[in-house]
C-alpha cells in the first residue's frame, strides 16, 4: 500500500485548547492541531474544550475531528464540557467574599451535575472559620490555603488529581498563586502559551485546559467579571430549589404544594432557617436569585442554550 492510500490514525482525545477554529487535542501523549468536519456546524455543534473527540491523524501533528462524543455536562459561558470540578476562588479578605456571588455559581454547578467546590485564600490574614461553616454546613466540599505555606494546598491538590477541574475567582484573590503552588509546572505552561499568543499571561480571553503531570487537566478561566453568571446558563424558578442540596429534604413538606420558599407561611425551608438548620445567608442568596428567575421567559432559556 502506498503513502498515499494508507488509512488515516483514528484516535480518541480530549480538546484542550481552540483559537481561530483551530482545535487543540491531547491524544496518545500528543497535541494535534485540528480542524472540524462541517457536518457539525450543519448540526449546531460547535466543539469545545474539554469535549472527548475522535481524530483522523493527518500526520503527526495535525488532524481532522470525526466525532464528539455525547457530553456529561456543559458551560455556555466561557464554553466547556465535562468537568468533573468547579472550583470557587475566594479570599477571605482583600476582596472580602461575595456571598451572593458564590451561591449563584454553586446553584449553576449543581445544575449542571458539575461538583462545587470552594477555596479561600489569605487566610493567614483572616480566618475563614466563618465561611467555612456555612458551606460545610450544606455539604459543600471547602478548603482553607494560605499561599505561603504551600503545605496547606495539600488536601486539595489530591482532590483535583485525575479530575477535569474549572477555576474561576476575581482578580487579587490570590488564584494564580494558588495554582502555581500546588502545579508549580503550570506557571511555565501558561507562559508559553502567552509568549506564543503574543500575550501578557493573565490577559487571554481563551479558555485553555493545562495537563497535570500528576493526571488530570485543570482549566483556569477568566475572572468572575468575564465568567458570566447571568448568562453561562439559566436556571428558572422552579427548579432553583433542587439546586440548593441542603433544601431537599425539606422540600415536599410546606403546607403549599407550590411554595416558593420565599415568604410563605409554614414554609418548611423557612422553619429550617429560623432554626439555625440551613445558613440565613443561603437561603437570602435563594430568595434573590427567584425573584431575578421570576423575570426570565421560555425564548431566554432557549437562546441560553445556542
């Protein structure tokens, strides 16, 4: 058989990185550069990072993706697919945290079948004991780092092995550090990669997945104000509540079959609160976050998920 007519490598890998339509696809320990098939644009499919793709090899550099496979879950904005973490950054002071904010993006985790988890840094200048009750307290995954003790970045480290995890956290809350001290081989990946873009390296507006050589991947996103809570998915009013864990054993329980959990009299979620049993901050968030559902119509949720 010639050059010509040999069969093109079929492999199966993950997208990690895409600027200009062009994909970046880590398969069988390397990176191949790779356009996609127009029978996806024809579909509405636009690939993204962190889709699983099968990849026609050209050479040994470059390929063609034939398939993507079905995902496990999806953020519109900034785009990417099956992540197994979402990870909050959070400084305890300087910014001081935004609880609000944070709820919001926990509410849009579990929504998406996604695991939150919640970081607070700079806690060698103030606790963040407090903060850390609320969120254990509803079952959320939290971690306490101080970045100059890289030993405190330990527990966490090994939860994101092997894992495909998303971090988010607005400028000065100490992110870049944080993973520089648990991946201290990133900070050289992503200066690379800058260099190469012709960028300084926390300006890129692309999303880009970085391989663990402990295994897994982790993607570090723009800060909250370009990863956009109002937009990146839509979550209406009443399925809000599903996605307040420490809320659903309660639910079903209200004197109201269709209880908002807002205001109403004997509410059980209420009750909870003014017992101490679910943080007055969570459900404050909650309450928020429904009258702002209240405003959204059929024609958003749709456009939400072009």
């Amino acid at each position: 058989m010639s050059e010509s007519e040999k069969k093109p490598t079929t492999l199966d890998g993950i997208i990690v990185k895409l600027i200009g339509g062009i994909y970046y696809v880590d398969a069988s320990e390397n990176v191949y550069e790779c356009t996609a098939r127009g029978v996806f644009r024809n579909k509405g499919i636009t690939p993204c990072c962190g889709d699983i793709v099968t990849v026609e090899a050209t050479d040994d550099s470059k390929g063609v993706i034939t398939q993507i496979q079905d995902r496990r879950n999806e953020i519109i904005r900034p785009p990417m697919a099956n992540l197994d973490n979402l990870v909050f950054v959070s400084s305890t002071c300087e910014p001081p945290p935004n609880l609000q904010l944070l709820d919001m993006f926990i509410a849009v985790a579990t929504y998406k079948g996604i695991n939150p988890i919640i970081v607070f840094t700079k806690t060698d200048i103030e606790s963040s004991e407090q903060y850390e009750k609320i969120y254990r307290q509803c079952g959320i995954e939290t971690f306490s780092v101080n970045n100059s003790d890289p030993d405190s970045c330990l527990a966490l480290k090994e939860r994101l092995v092997g894992k495909l995890s998303a971090f988010t956290g607005n400028t000065g809350v100490g992110k870049t550090s944080l993973l520089n001290n648990m991946f201290p081989d990133l900070e050289l990946k992503t200066q690379s990669i800058s260099r190469k873009l012709g960028r300084g390296k926390h300006t890129t507006r692309h999303v880009s997945f970085y391989k663990l050589t402990e295994g897994g991947y982790i993607a570090d996103t723009p800060g909250f104000s370009s990863f956009d809570t109002n937009r990146y998915d839509i979550i209406f009013k009443d399925e809000l509540a599903d996605c307040f864990t420490e809320f659903k054993e309660y639910i079903g329980k209200c004197r109201f079959v269709n209880c908002s959990h807002t205001k109403e009299v004997d509410c059980a979620i209420i009750e909870q609160v003014e017992l101490g049993n679910i943080p007055k901050s969570r459900h404050e968030s909650y309450v928020k976050m429904y009258e702002n559902a209240k405003l959204l119509n059929e024609w958003e949720y749709k456009k939400s998920k072009r």
